[in-house]
C-alpha cells in the first residue's frame, strides 16, 4: 500500500520537499550559529569577502585593459595575448569569484544578514553562481579554444580573428559591468527584505 502512495506522488512533490528540507536546514543552521561568532571573527570573514572582491574586479580589470591596449598584428602576439587572457582569467578571476561565493556563504551563515533574509542579497547570490556557471560552461571553453585556434591561424588569418577579437573585448567588458553590478548593490542595498 505504501509503494501505491508513492507511485501516485508526482517528481515535483520530492523536488519541492528536498527544497523545503534544504531551506530548514540553512535557517536552522543560521539560527543556531551566528550567536557563536565572535565580532572579530566577522570582521574576518568580511576582509576575505572584500579582497576576493577586489581581486574579481582587478582581475576583470586587467584582463579589459589587455584586450582593448594590445592588438596582435602577428600570430605570436595573438597568442601570448590569448593565452595571457586564459592564464588571468584560469588564476585569478575564477579564484576570486570563488573566494567571494564561499565568504558570502560564511558570512550569510554567520550573521544576521542571512541567506535570504534581503533582496540585494538574494540579487548577488543569482549573479554570483550564474557568472560562475557561464564561465564554466561558455567562457572558459571557448578561451580555450582560443588559444589553440592562435596556434593554427596563418598570418593572413589575423585579420579574420577582428570578430573573435572583438567578442573577446565585449565578454571582457560584460565581466567589468557584472563586477561593478555586483559591487553597486553591496553598497547601496537597494531593496528591502524578502517576504516569508
């Protein structure tokens, strides 16, 4: 009679009961230990959350000013820079962006800032493992790519590779505006509480 019961459930019932299971535990989990941290502890956790973000963004920065300063007129050149624009983005943007997704969580867990409690919050959380999505499933492939692409073309091919060059430029300002985004609405918190 049992097995009946369940065949009967739709998926949906187990996805929505493991999400309510999952949120449970993070509240509980907030509720139980915030009042355990200790002021210099969040302070701490704080510094690593801003110079992750002041790496992601020197990083994103970085790698704009390499694309938009130097322009290949070689394959040589159109490769260091390609492989120059993996290297930062394989070393410091992805680590960055990283350090900034578990300091969030910690500091989320920690505080009373919460998971959920804020809009802005919940804002960052959606901007912050979409990039890193994207970035492992479009971006970095496709610097890949990139670079092995640089290694095959041909000095007449250069001029073909402006449209792979621009797009590169694009992705890298998109990176800057993201960052910029993201660091706006830590600042200003522009909307209030979630609803419960």
């Amino acid at each position: 009679m049992m097995n009946n019961a369940l065949l009967k459930m739709s998926p949906g019932y187990f996805i929505k009961r493991r999400m309510q299971n999952l949120m449970l535990t993070m509240y509980t989990f907030q509720k139980w230990r915030k009042d355990h941290v200790k002021a210099r502890h969040q302070r701490i956790i704080k510094i690593i959350h801003l110079f992750s973000a002041c790496l992601w963004g020197g990083a994103t920065a970085s790698m704009t000013l390499i694309q938009c300063l130097f322009q290949p007129e070689n394959t040589a050149e159109l490769h260091a820079s390609s492989a120059l624009a993996m290297y930062i983005e394989l070393y410091l943007v992805v680590p960055s962006a990283f350090g900034c997704l578990l300091s969030g969580f910690a500091y989320a867990a920690l505080t009373n800032f919460g998971f959920f409690k804020f809009k802005w919050i919940l804002f960052k959380w959606i901007v912050n493992i979409g990039y890193l999505v994207f970035g492992f499933i479009w971006y970095m492939p496709w610097l890949e790519n990139l670079v092995s692409y640089s290694e095959t073309v041909s000095a007449k091919g250069i001029a073909e590779t402006l449209i792979v060059y621009l797009m590169r430029i694009s992705m890298d300002v998109f990176q800057i505006l993201v960052v910029f985004i993201i660091v706006c609405v830590s600042v200003l918190k522009p909307w209030g509480r979630t609803t419960r």
